[in-house]
C-alpha cells in the first residue's frame, strides 16, 4: 500500500483487519460455556452488569459474593453498568437480577462479544495507533505500520480477551497512553491515565513501582524548585483521581467504612497463595517444596511481598538514581521537558510487571499480559537480527503456551495454534530455524519440548496419581524463561542507564555512546519524540550518537539513523 501511494490508508486498513480478526475468534466458546453452576469468567463479566443495574452502589461489593461477586475496582463496575444499561435496552431478559444467571442465548452472546469489541477499539487500539507515532516518531511511516501490526495481533492478549473472555484491553490501553503522555511530557495526563488502569483492575499495579520511581526521577531530574511543583501537581491530581473513582463509598455519599467493601473485594489476601498451575516461581517451586504444607498463609504474604520488593528494586533504584544524578538538568516547563530516564521505563515497566508475577500473591496464569505489554512495545521497534526480537518472539510464544491449560479449557485450540502460526509469520519468526547462536539453540530447545508435551497430551492419559501432571510440566518449562526474562530487563535496564550516563557523573549534556549490543531508545526532546527502540541492536560497527540538550524545545537534533 505504501508502494502504490495509499499510505493514509495502512493504519484505517489494519484497524478494520485486526477488528474482523478479532470477531473471528469470538466466534468460537468462551470461559465457562455450558458448564454450570458457576459456568466462568464471561458469566463473571456478563453478572457484573446485572448486578450494578438492579442494585444501589453501597450493595456492588456486597451482594451473593458467593456468586461471581464483584472484585474489580470501582472502573471496572462503572463500565459494567454501561453496558448493562445498554445491553438491557435491547433485552432486559439478557440481564433480569439472578434470573438470567447462565444465560447463553445467541443474542446475549453476540451482545457480550461486541462489548469487549467496543471496549477494545476505544481504548486500547487509539493507545496504540499514539504509541507508534510517539514511542517511534523518528522511525520511517512504513516501521511505524509494522510496529501497529505486530501490537494489534498480539497472540495473548486476542486469546484471553476475544477467546477466554475479558476486558484487559481497556486496562493496558489506559496504561499504553500513560506511557504516550509521559512521551509527550504531559505528565499529569499520564498520572490520570495510569490511575484509570488500576481502576479498572488491581493487576495495573505490577506497574506502579516502575511508573511512581519514573516519575519522581522526573521531579529531580528538574530541580528543586520545578520538580517540587511537579510532584505536588502529580500528587493532587493523583489522589483526585483516587478520590473520584472510589467517590460512592466515601463521605459525603457513604460512611467512612463503606470503603473497606471495595478494598476487602480487590485485595483478596485470604484465598492464599495461588489457586490455578501458574508458570511463576510459587507453581514451579511447590513441584518440590510444598509451601503451603510447612509455612504459614500469613509468613507466605509477608515471603511474597518480599521477594516482589526485591525483585522490582533495580529498575526503581535505576531510574530514581538516574533522576539524581542529572537533577537540575531540566529548564523550561516543568510539565513539557523531557527526562532522560524516560528511556528506561520500558524495561523498568518489564522488570516490575514481571516480579510481580514471578512472586507476588494470587497471580492468575493471564496476568502474563502484563508484562508483555512492555516486553512486546520494545519487539515492536527492534530489528530480526537484536537480542530484543529474539527475546521478545520467545517469551510472547511461550507465554501463550503457558495459557494453554486454560485455553484448552475453554474449547480454544482451534484459536490457540492459529494465531501462534499466523502472529509469528507476521513478524517473520521462524521457531524451528536453524540455530545460529547458543539463544537459537535454546529456543529450539523450548519449542521442542513445548510440542512434544502438547504430542504428549493428546496421545497419553496421565496417571490416576497426578491428573495435572501435564499442566505442572507445562509451569516447569515455561517459568526458566520467565524468570530469564526478569534478569534480561534488568541487564538492560543497567546498559541503558549507563549508555546515557545514568551511572556516570553529573554532566549538563549527555554524550551517549551506544554499542552493536545496544537495544535501547535514543531519546531526544522538543517537538520530535524519542523513538523506542531506535538502533536496535543491529550487529554492525559502533557508532557515536550527537549529544542532545535535554532542556531545549526546538525540533530534534540530527541524530545518526539506521531506519529500515
């Protein structure tokens, strides 16, 4: 389309591709299908609506908690009661309060459906089309298409929500324009933008400590007397929209405790310390351990918060100690001038989500989304030759893979392989190539064993004695790569603040030296955004960026490009 000049018309086209795609999947079961009484996660969503219709706010969190009761925050009810009302509009039979539980009629199916549909396409997928235009403006129009192509036909994530049945597009999408704005140097707007995300879901918070340390590394990155007043503007507006959200449970519209009702629903620390086979370190480590036989819930809480603490304190401590080591950098507008460690939050973002889910409490196996967001933003930008391709092909085909017992479950193997097929010819991966390097062997390694166990599964009966024989080997092959991945996001995290001179002394301009091992961003200021993955680790000669004043508003310097 770019050859034959229909270049406006790429990103409309893809839109419109990835939503009849999308459609297609849904077209298959869903979580729960026909399985009473409690059926899955679609009735889950579909009781939502029921219930904040027919009920007054101060019952949402309250009512038969036996039955689906409702656990997200209060975003998540808000849009529940939208589509309620809208869905009721058409037919109040589809949402009648305990009458229509397990109600699976084909209008009442296509309703749900195009709800997600709709949630998607408002939120996640113009989070996106702003992305590829921040994150990759000093990209070629043409890589900025690929990047949508490949984000738009993300595997997992059309699985669990267009397959499985959920909304975690809306709450990636609130965190992806976060990122944008943070791009754009409109901070305030990110903060709202990112409190909307664990608004609508708790899970938003594998992100909090990369996005708080960014952001106070911006307030030192400024100075004393700018960055103090951008903290307290980030503060005020913060907690306002805290405030706001969780409103119908606080005075004057409730009692002080009503708000416990929501809080007790969305941090559920007394279900324990996992329920499903999860590829992360608790599923893989109790194989042998047993940790619920010899240690305690409340010491496995206090071991989880813990080991999650350690596990996100590198990328926290990079981007606070970058800020540090440059404060006073910035000039200008203390809302519009760009930090320096703005190129960090990539990989901060990847290390926090990822911990989280390697260790914290009650992780579910499709809370790996979260850190793939990240994880496939910086795929997006690379080249197939960069250690970042070659990571971030990997880890979004093994994460699917480590979904599989849900996803076969639900009725979605038809789904599952076709997607896998179709993504990574997308992004022109071949798994099975032949290995060129100890990672390429590696890989092959896994996707061996990845099919071999799914050969196994469809040919063997496991043994009376270990029904879930297959899913623990499914955790055992998949958790090594995550927690690899963990460790990669930290060695970049160190390469890119040293490459721009986190690590050094304090300079008033920044001379980046990035070499053919780095995958990082350069990042520059003023009208021109920085570029996510900009010289992407291609294995050719060094080269030495120009130095860029950070506090300048004028248009980009020229930088060396290696542009596809």
């Amino acid at each position: 389309m770019h050859e034959e000049g229909f270049r406006s018309w790429v990103v409309p086209t893809a839109v419109t591709a990835a939503v009849l795609y999308k459609w297609c999947i849904g077209l298959g079961s869903y979580s729960g299908q026909a399985t009473p009484p409690m059926y899955g996660d679609y009735e889950a969503q579909r009781h939502w609506m029921e219930l904040t219709i027919h009920l007054p706010i101060s019952q949402w969190y309250k009512y038969d908690l036996e039955y689906w009761g409702l656990d997200y925050p209060p975003l998540t009810a808000y849009i529940s009661w939208f589509f309620g009302i809208l869905g009721s509009r058409i037919n109040p039979s589809w949402f009648a309060l305990d009458k229509s539980r397990g109600i699976e009629t084909g209008g009442s199916k296509l309703f749900m459906r195009v709800s997600v549909l709709i949630a998607d396409t408002l939120i996640y997928v113009p989070s996106l089309v702003m992305l590829i235009r921040t994150w990759h403006a000093q990209r070629s129009t043409r890589t900025q298409n690929l990047a949508l192509l490949v984000l738009l036909f993300h595997p997992a994530l059309l699985l669990v929500d267009f397959g499985h049945f959920q909304y975690n597009s809306v709450m990636l999408g609130f965190a992806v324009f976060a990122m944008n704005f943070f791009v754009t140097g409109h901070d305030l707007l990110g903060a709202i933008c990112f409190v909307l995300s664990l608004g609508f879901k708790q899970m938003a918070l594998y992100y909090a400590p990369a996005i708080g340390a960014y952001l106070l590394s911006k307030c030192l990155y400024l100075g004393l007397s700018q960055g103090f007043s951008l903290f307290v503007r980030l503060a005020v507006v913060t907690t306002l929209s805290f405030l706001v959200l969780f409103s119908p449970w606080l005075p004057p519209f409730a009692s002080l405790f009503s708000i416990a009702d929501p809080v007790t629903r969305i941090f559920p620390f007394n279900r324990g310390l996992f329920e499903d086979k999860v590829a992360n370190f608790w599923c893989a480590s109790d194989v042998v351990l047993k940790w619920r036989r010899w240690v305690s819930k409340e010491t496995l809480v206090r071991l989880s918060a813990g080991l999650t603490a350690i596990g996100f304190a590198p990328a926290v401590i990079g981007l606070i100690y970058g800020g540090w080591v440059m404060s006073g950098l910035g000039r200008g507008d203390g809302t519009r001038a760009k930090s320096p460690t703005l190129q960090l939050l990539p990989y901060a973002l990847l290390t926090s989500s990822m911990s989280f889910f390697l260790f914290s409490f009650q992780v579910h196996e499709k809370t790996i989304l979260l850190p793939l967001m990240p994880l496939t933003l910086l795929l997006s930008g690379s080249t197939p030759d960069s250690a970042t391709y070659e990571i971030g092909a990997l880890v979004n085909n093994v994460a699917v893979f480590s979904m599989w017992p849900l996803l076969r479950r639900d009725g979605l193997a038809v789904q599952y392989v076709a997607l896998l097929v179709f993504w990574n010819r997308l992004i022109g991966n071949n798994p099975f190539r032949k290995p060129q390097s100890l990672f390429h062997y590696l890989s092959l390694v896994i996707y061996s064993g990845a099919v071999i166990l799914h050969a196994l599964e469809l040919l063997v009966t496991p043994p009376a004695r270990y029904p879930d024989l297959f899913p623990v080997l499914n955790v055992l092959l998949s958790t090594p790569i995550f927690g690899l991945t963990w460790l990669w996001s930290i060695k970049r995290g160190v390469e890119v603040s040293w490459a721009m001179g986190g690590l050094g002394t304090r300079k008033s301009g920044l001379d980046k030296k990035l070499d053919d091992k780095s995958d990082s961003a350069v990042h520059v200021t003023g009208a021109r955004t920085q570029s996510l993955g900009f010289a992407q680790g291609r294995r050719r000669p060094q080269f030495r960026a120009a130095s860029v004043d950070y506090a300048t508003s004028g248009p980009a310097s020229d930088i060396p490009s290696s542009r596809p």
